[in-house]
C-alpha cells in the first residue's frame, strides 16, 4: 500500500470515528435533557467544552486563548457562534427530548442542503444538477422516514410536530453557522476558529440563562451526578475528539469524501436507539434514513 492509499485510509477512518463522536454525543445530551432540560444542559456542556478546548489549542498552537485573530474574525465567528451553537443547538436539544436523537439527527441531515442553498444565496457557489438531486433524494428520504407510523417513539400530535420544527431550526442553525465560519475564518486555525464560537455562545447562553431565570436548573443540573458525567462525555466526544478528527479527516482524505461519511450518524443511530431507547424502528424509517444519507452522499460527492 503507497503512502497516498494509506493517508487516505486515515482520512476515511477519522470521518467515520466522528459520526461514531457524533451518536455517542447525540445519546449523552438527549439523556442528560431528560434528566435536568435541554436549557440547563446546552449551557452547563460549555463549562466542559471551553476548558477542553483551550487545552487542545494550548498543546496545538501553543496558545491558551485565540487573541491573534483579527476583528473581523471574531465578529463573522462569533456571529456564528451565536446562530449555530446558541440558537441551532437550542432547537436540536429540544428536538433530542421530543422526538429521540435517531429522528432529530436524521433532519439535521437536511444542514447540507441548507447550507449548500445558503452558500448559492450568499457566497455565489453554484449549484448542479447532482446538488439538486441530492437535495431531492434528502428530502424523500427525511419525509418518507417521518411518515413511517410503524417505528415508536419520537413522541406523538404536537409533541412530534414542535420536535420535527425545532430540528429543522436546529438544521438551519447548523447551516447558518457554517456559511458564516467559513466566511470569518478563511485560514486561521480550525480549533481556535470554534474557541472563538463557543466563547461567543457561552456569553448568549448566560444571558439566556439570566433573562429566563433559569439558574436554579442549573444549580439542580451541578448536584445532578449523573448528568453531570453525560454532560462531560457528550462534551467530550463533540467539540473535542469529534471537531478533531473531523480536521483530521478533512486533511487526509478529498473533503466530499469525509462529509458522506460522516453523514451516516443517523444510520449508526438506528441500532443505538434500539437498544439504548427500546425504540421500534420500521422498515419504511430505515429506508428513508438510507435514501436521505444517500443524497447527501449525493451532493457532496457527483
């Protein structure tokens, strides 16, 4: 095997180890929402994710902090940390408690065609045909899952509804947050880039938390042992090890190739969500869960 197949392979293997990051994080937060809210939770994972973050910075480009960026960087970035970490998250973690993480991870999968179409809006990127069917194959797929009655849980009547309408504000968030990442940060560092985010969304977060009145579920979340311990590991496993090998995967292999693979966390889910949530997964869900991962396959890589 050359070096070039074997780069490539790293680059393959991370991107699936980030979608594994990715259900083991989506698990961990929808447990903890159960437990303390889905408020005390996106705000309480920060004081895990900041520190965990300046630590990784600190041994990758000797900084603790991110204060070489310059003022355009920060306001584009902390833009985005803002729409995608504060108001994208706010609706996925809502979403998590309503309708399980198998269902709310499989409308995130529309953040693709989100941003795709936000890219052709605002950033000019063109759109082919191979875009558009993949767009189209992604919301077949995501409808035809949805629509299927035979698969349990995800909540019923309004429940479901808000779930489905807050994932796909959680989708947006997502995509939102992206195009104007990828704006502010052009070739700073990718870590320090998301320190920059998670700053931006600590400080949102604690004003949220301040105008709500929302303190005591945090106090009741501090003395809660064990959502404190899924909040360290879904911290852990997302912005940390999942933002890193998500770089990682980027670096060693063509960039369409990681985003497919990474995108089969709602497949991954399906046998998770069995077990972990007793959940009945129907054959027309499983369908439309291959069909939607399949155009996003679609979009990034024809």
């Amino acid at each position: 095997m050359n070096s070039g197949s074997e780069t490539g392979l790293i680059g393959e293997l991370a991107a699936l180890g980030t979608a594994c990051c990715w259900v083991v994080t989506s698990l961990a937060f929808t447990r903890a929402g159960q437990r303390v809210g889905s408020l005390a939770v996106n705000y309480v994972r920060l004081f895990f994710a900041l520190p965990m973050l300046c630590g990784v910075t600190l041994l990758v480009r000797g900084q603790l902090l991110p204060l070489d960026a310059s003022g355009d960087a920060w306001m584009w970035l902390s833009l985005s940390g803002l729409i995608g970490v504060v108001f994208g998250d706010m609706c996925l973690f809502r979403a998590f408690i309503l309708i399980g993480p198998r269902l709310s991870s499989l409308i995130m999968a529309t953040a693709p065609l989100m941003t795709a179409v936000i890219g052709y809006l605002v950033l000019d990127e063109e759109l082919g045909w191979a875009a558009l069917l993949g767009m189209a194959l992604t919301i077949i797929g995501v409808a035809w899952a949805l629509a299927d009655r035979s698969s349990s849980g995800g909540g019923a009547g309004n429940g479901r509804g808000w779930g489905v309408v807050l994932a796909l504000g959680g989708a947006l968030g997502q995509a939102l947050g992206l195009v104007l990442s990828k704006h502010g940060m052009g070739t700073f560092d990718a870590f320090a880039a998301t320190q920059i985010r998670v700053i931006a969304a600590f400080v949102g977060w604690t004003l949220i938390m301040a105008l709500a009145g929302h303190w005591p579920s945090v106090g009741k979340t501090i003395r809660d042992s064990v959502a404190m311990r899924l909040l360290a590991i879904g911290a852990f496993f997302g912005p940390v090890v999942g933002v890193g090998l998500s770089l990682l995967a980027v670096q060693r292999t063509h960039a369409g190739v990681a985003a497919s693979i990474m995108s089969v966390t709602p497949i991954l889910l399906i046998p998770v969500t069995v077990i972990a949530f007793r959940e009945r997964v129907g054959v027309g869900s499983v369908l439309g869960t291959f069909i939607a991962v399949g155009g996003v396959v679609v979009l990034f890589l024809v």
